[in-house]
C-alpha cells in the first residue's frame, strides 16, 4: 500500500511528551488499519497560520513510551504557536525508519537529527501552491 502523501484532520490532545523533550508536537489520529510499512519519520510540509511551514512528522506508535496505537505527530519547525484547530500536513520524503530509544538524551538527540535533516531537505524544495482544500477552521 502506497503512503498518503496528504493528512488532514483535528489536533488531538497528546500525552505532552514531545513538549518536554523540547520538540512540540501536533498530533492527529491515523486510521487503525494504517498500514505498519509506512511507520517512520518524514519531512513534511505544514498548513498553519494561514501559510505553509516547514516541519518533521513521526508516523506510527511512540514505541519507545510502549504506545501501542499509531498517530501522526507533527514538530513545526521555528514555530511556537498554538494549535487547537484543524491540521494539514503534506510528507515530502522519508527520513528513516522508525525506532525504539532506551534513553530520553537518545531520543532528543535523534529528533534534532531528523528536524536539521528535515529543514535541509524542505530547503530544496517548494511547498504546495496553495492552501489545503478541506482545511479545518
């Protein structure tokens, strides 16, 4: 089954955990017959603020934190705002795979990793040409 390039949906409340690590996440529901092959980390572009901005989407269940069911959390980069509304994300390319961490410090370092990959590769490309059409307000 081929990845849905495009996920649109409500923000739902999470458990908090990418806020205290330091990474701010956006989360949405994923159906729960997503398919296991697509779980990994994506550069991705996000509708909010009534613009795209760059960001670094995880797809699947926060394993390391023993979550069983998948979600799509998303880090805005270089955004500080709130989001309490609908979400759009629009994944570009695959960053890795996904992958469980026996330490928060290995963990965080990680997320820097994908989130500097991430903005180097969104730099080489352009977002969409215009806003979401089903966008939620």
């Amino acid at each position: 089954m081929q990845l849905p390039k495009l996920f649109h949906g409500r923000v739902v409340l999470g458990q908090g955990r990418g806020r205290r690590l330091g990474f701010p996440t956006a989360n949405l529901e994923l159906p729960k017959d997503f398919p296991a092959t697509a779980y990994g980390v994506y550069a991705c572009w996000v509708w909010v603020g009534n613009k795209w901005r760059p960001g670094v989407a995880h797809l699947g269940p926060a394993a390391s934190f023993g979550e069983k069911v998948p979600v799509l959390e998303v880090h805005i980069l270089d955004w500080t705002g709130e989001l309490n509304q609908g979400l759009t994300a629009q994944i570009t390319q695959k960053i890795r795979d996904t992958a469980i961490f026996s330490r928060p410090e290995e963990l965080i370092l990680q997320i820097h990793h994908d989130a500097m990959k991430a903005a180097r590769l969104l730099r080489a490309t352009t977002p969409p040409d215009s806003p979401p059409k089903d966008f939620l307000r």
